[in-house]
C-alpha cells in the first residue's frame, strides 16, 4: 500500500500506472483508492497477470473498473495504490521492481 497526495502526484497528466513485475502465474490487482472512497473498501481496480519473467504492464485510467462507483475514475483524486492479491485463495508470490506513471 502506498499513500500519495493527489495534488503532487498530477496524476491527470498522464494516461495510466505502469509496473514492472514478476511473479508465480497468478493474476494480481492494482486497487486505487481516492478522495472520494468512503467507505475505505470503495475503489478502482485493475488487474495483471505475472509469470516467473519481468514484465511491463501499462494500466490505463480508463481501463479501471469498480463495483462500488457508477463513474470512471478520476485520477486528480487518487490518494492511495494498493497491490492485492485479490477475491480467491492462493498462495501471493509478486515481486515489484518499478511503479510510474506513463504519458
């Protein structure tokens, strides 16, 4: 989990997160929270398959979903990038090298 301030972080100037990962085959999720998640369980979500390779995965704003929200994600308002093993049981194995934001 890593908390960011919406103001510095302009995400708005960029398309998307990109994350450079590698992992055990399982497929992961980015969960973005924002200004306006209230309760903490309302988010976005994206998710990223992994294999024992690094891999570059470019993640669009657009392509974020939510169960909790009727309105795309706006990303002047993200203040928090969570990285789940998500919604079934497995063993997480997930290495992360780089996250950045991507024009």
């Amino acid at each position: 989990s890593l908390r960011l301030d919406p103001r510095s972080l302009a995400a708005e100037r960029y398309r998307g997160i990109e994350i450079d990962v590698s992992g055990n085959g399982e497929d992961y999720n980015v969960h973005l929270t924002t200004t306006r998640s209230f309760p903490p369980w309302r988010f976005y979500k994206h998710s990223f398959a992994t294999s024992s390779a690094w891999t570059r995965n470019r993640l669009p704003w657009e392509d974020f979903t939510s169960e909790s929200f009727r309105r795309a994600l706006d990303p002047r308002t993200i203040n928090r990038l969570n990285l789940t093993a998500y919604a079934r049981d497995f063993e997480a194995d997930l290495a992360v090298s780089r996250i950045a934001l991507f024009a």
